[in-house]
C-alpha cells in the first residue's frame, strides 16, 4: 500500500488509519463514537482496526461523559471521535471535568478544511481553541495532501502522546477533511498499517523520603486520604494503621477498610471534642485530592500544624493554602519511602471506641422502617457487592455517601472535578462497560433529567446494573444551605419538575420498581444486582425531610462523646 496518487477518499482514510496506529501504540485500547459525515474516514478506520473495544451513542454530550468513565475506570487513555460543529460543543463538560480530575481523553474532531472556515459554509466553526485552558495539548491536523507525509504525521502525534503522558487529561486532535470523504471498496478492506512512532518507555519513579521523616513518624499524626485509586487506597489504609495513626477517609479514596480509619468520618466530625483532638496532632499528611465533606476540608483550613500532601501531578491541589511540603509522585511510592520507624507506633485515638459509638448513632437497617434517603443510603451502603462498582452522584447523594456509610466495598468513582450534576449516568454506564461485576449508580431526580438520553446507554448494558434514583421534588440539597427566607429557597433554589422516572424508564424498555418500605428497598437491591440488564429503583422522599434528619443526626454525633472515657 502506498501513500502515492490516491483518491481523496482513499487519502483519508489511510490518514486516518495512521492516526489511530499510533494511538493504538501508545496504549489506547477503548474508542467511543457518534455518528457522523465528516467524521467518517475516523469511524471507518477504527471500524477496520480490529484491536479497539468500540462504544457508540447518538448524543455526544453524553458519550464524553461515557467516555470519562470508561478512562476513570481503565486508568487508560480513551479515544473520542466525532464530527465536525455542535457536535465537538457538546464535549466541554466531560473535557472540563478530563481535566480537573487527570483524566486521559483523546478527542478526535473531525472538521471542515480550511477553506471552509469563517465562509458561512455549513456547519463549519471555529473548532481550535474551543475548549480554552482544560485542554493538556491540542494538535491541528490539516487535511491530507498528495503524496501523504505519514512519519511527519506519526512525529506530531507523538508530541502531542507524549505531553498527555507526562501530565494526563484532556487532549483535542482536530482533523480537517476534505471531500470525498468515503474510500473505496478496495481500500476499505486493506489492513491497517504499522505504526511509526512509539512511545518512550516509562520513567522508573523514585521517591525521595523527607529528610526528617524518622523524627514525624513519631509524633501524632493524622492520614486524610482524598481521591485515591484501589490500589493507592489499600496502601494508604495499611500504612496510616503501621504508623497508628487516625484515617479519615473520603468516599473515593478505598481507604475505608483501613484498621485506624474513623469511618464515616464526615459523620464523626460533628463531634467538636474529636475535632479539637485531631487539632492537636503536630502533622497530617494528604493522600490525594478533592475532599468531599465540608467538616473534613475545614479540619484541612483549621489545622494549626504540618501539612503535607501526595498528588500524581504538578499544580496547586491544596484550596486552603495550609500544604508545607508535596510530592508529586505516586501515593504507593511515596508511602514505600516513609516506613514505620522502629518502635514509633502511636495509638492515640481509641478508634475503635470512636467507630462503635458511632455506628450507634447511624440509622439501624430494619427492613420494617420507613424509607428514606437516609436509610436508603446506609442500607444501600451496607449492602453493596465486593465485586461491584458504585458512581455516586454529586450535589446531595455523594454527601449522604460520605456520612452514612462506615464501609464501601468494591469500587467507587465520583465527578468530583467540577462536581456538576450532568452526565453522571453516561459516565457510570462508561465505567461499568470497562468492570466485570455489577454496576450502581446513586444519582438524584434532577441529575437524571440532566442525562435523560442516556437511560439508552443503560438500557444497552447486559450486565447486572442498579439505578438508585433519590427523588426528592428538585434538589433536597437546598434545604442545607442558610437561605434566610423559606418561600425564597422554594421560588429561586428548589428546582420541582413535573416528570415521571416510571414513564421514562418504559420509553427505554428498562426495569422500574418504587418501594416503600426498606425490607423491600433491600429486596429490589440484591435483585438488581442478580438480574442481567439494569433496574431502576426510585426512592420518593418528600421535600424538606431530608435537612431535618441530617440535623439531627449530627446533633445525636455531638452528644455521643466519642473521644471522652
């Protein structure tokens, strides 16, 4: 096969094919699609590679978000490719959301070539730049000219890997395409070609020790672990109970399992004689980003002492300006580098008198009481499978996550970047399609209206797959926040929408229950989770119970003397 005297169908689609060779090398295994015209020399080379998993959907807002999930829970690269206008608008929330959570989206764009740009031709904008500063590097292809230059192009997407490597996110390779864009029979059967360029292989990462760890290890200290990967998770739990010291866990971080975690900590942190003792201690080291709770991450503001944090990397991840020293580096590295110093471990807190006593402050899981969202929560919590994995929703679901549940088996992955409401369903049913086991996603009334269009990508699912939807009237979150006036808070922040979950479902074909009572919440659980395909469990909870009940518990937490004797 030559790059000589093609057909400008032909020339593209090799162009492409090329293109996705070197993505190909350089480890992306997954890409997702929307349909498309100008897109389709990408659509017809990814479709003839053989080496890819492919992923479809209609709707490009929510296949970004798909996509996100896929590369959240692969921790691989994921390749996007779509067509040219709306269509690459549509992506800025997932891009936004890539980049503030590290996450390695390759954007394919396809585009009209120059001479159709600012002409008043057809669904041609301007492409390049569009999403500003979330973009790690960007790469503006022209279209493919005759003889095709297929080492120059294999150079310029290698810089372009390379940079995405270095620092993962969000990446836009825009490709321009001239008409025709449709190859012939002929070469549409050809093989794929080799690749040109390969990436460099991995820098073996080494870890310094601060310099005066032996002296720290023996001192009080605190482990807080943020946003953390399964196996960072179980490192960091196994390394903060080496050292004796107190773990307080987020919902992302895996480290809930830990022997010295004070679980749930949120929770735990209504008890101001705990807080005040935490205070104290001289250091706390930060494994990860993106806290969740608002008590944990004012702890973070409050802390008089030492503090120091492991993020993968470079940029400011501390929003409280307390961060003494950081590494950017591995939290399984840097952990390797800082043992237990012989004889230093120091059980200052009896945590496991602080965990009893707050387990019983935490709702009981009688199948005879009434549901709720709370005892929805920590029902839902207390029974999630070890092989599964749970994407928890943002605004009121992830912060009813982070104070109900002292354990979370299996995986859990949250948006916790920009914390949006849209796109949460894409994103679960894009990382479920990279897990073996069942799927959960807790997501309230208002998000699933955000993402109706993919109750078709949950519908496709084969798998085991639960929706728990909490709906709440349009946003229970709100009744937290000190808006002075009640009929300001229903007018201009509780967002009622006159929908119903149950008619949606059955416009997708998908399953749908309503309990009304626990035991058979539970049942309707377990159920989903044994069933192929997925079920939608809607929990109706009135407006304005939810506030209430989170206040008292929280009072009950403050009252139960966790750290006196």
């Amino acid at each position: 096969m030559t790059a000589d005297h093609l057909s400008g169908g032909d020339a593209n689609l090799l162009w492409a094919r090329q293109l996705l060779a070197e993505l190909y090398a350089a480890g992306v295994r997954a890409l997702v699609l929307a349909p498309g015209s100008r897109s389709a020399p990408l659509t017809l080379a990814a479709a003839s590679h053989g080496g890819f998993s492919l992923h479809q959907h209609f709707d490009e807002r929510a296949l970004g978000f798909f996509a996100l999930g896929l590369a959240r829970r692969s921790a691989r690269p994921v390749g996007l490719i779509c067509t040219s206008g709306t269509a690459v608008a549509n992506l800025l929330p997932a891009v936004v959301e890539a980049d503030l959570d590290d996450l390695a989206l390759l954007l394919l764009t396809a585009d009209r070539p120059p001479e159709l740009i600012d002409c008043g031709a057809n669904q041609a904008i301007r492409q390049q730049g569009l999403f500003g500063q979330h973009l790690r590097a960007s790469l503006n292809l022209p279209p493919p000219t005759q003889p095709l230059d297929l080492p120059w192009l294999a150079g310029q997407l290698a810089a372009v890997i390379a940079h995405q490597q270095h620092q993962p996110g969000p990446v836009q390779i825009n490709v321009m395409l001239r008409e025709p864009l449709y190859p012939s029979a002929d070469m549409l059967h050809q093989p794929p070609p080799a690749a040109l360029n390969h990436p460099a292989p991995p820098v073996v990462e080494r870890v310094e020790p601060h310099a005066d760890w032996w002296r720290w290890s023996q001192v009080p200290g605190v482990v807080v672990a943020g946003r953390l990967s399964p196996t960072a998770g179980a490192a960091v739990a196994e390394w903060a109970a080496a050292l004796g010291w107190p773990l307080l866990a987020d919902p992302q971080s895996h480290a809930r399992h830990g022997a010295t975690a004070i679980t749930p900590a949120e929770l735990a942190l209504a008890d101001g004689e705990l807080v005040a003792a935490l205070l104290q201690a001289p250091l706390i080291i930060r494994c990860g980003d993106r806290i969740t709770g608002k008590r944990l991450n004012q702890l973070l503001a409050d802390h008089p002492g030492q503090q120091w944090q492991v993020v993968p990397g470079p940029g400011n991840r501390d929003p409280h300006q307390r961060v003494s020293w950081r590494w950017y580096a591995s939290v399984e590295a840097v952990v390797a580098a800082h043992p237990q110093a012989p004889g230093a471990t120091l059980p200052w807190l009896e945590v496991a008198t602080i965990n009893q006593r707050l387990a019983d402050c935490l709702p009981a899981i009688d199948h005879r009481a009434p549901l709720d969202e709370l005892s929805a929560v920590a029902a839902l919590a207390s029974l999630l499978p070890a092989d599964g994995l749970l994407l928890c929703g943002n605004s009121l679901p992830i912060r009813l996550l982070d104070q109900l549940a002292p354990r979370l088996p299996g995986l859990v992955h949250a948006n916790r970047g920009a914390s949006g409401i849209d796109g949460l369903l894409a994103t679960a049913c894009g990382a479920g399609a990279g897990h073996e086991g069942p799927l959960t996603a807790l997501i309230g009334d208002i998000s699933l209206l955000h993402d109706l269009n993919s109750l078709a990508l949950l519908a496709a699912t084969t798998r085991p797959s639960l929706l728990l939807l909490l709906n709440n009237g349009g946003g229970n979150i709100f009744d937290l926040l000190p808006v002075p006036d009640t009929a300001l808070r229903e007018r201009y922040f509780r967002t009622p929408v006159s929908w119903q979950p149950a008619a949606a479902c059955a416009t997708f074909g998908l399953r749908h229950c309503q309990p009304t009572d626990l035991g058979a919440f539970v049942t309707a659980c377990q159920q989903a989770w044994q069933t192929p395909g997925a079920t939608v469990v809607e929990v109706v909870v009135p407006a304005g119970t939810t506030a209430p009940a989170l206040r008292a518990l929280g009072e009950r937490v403050a009252r139960a003397q966790l750290v006196s004797d």
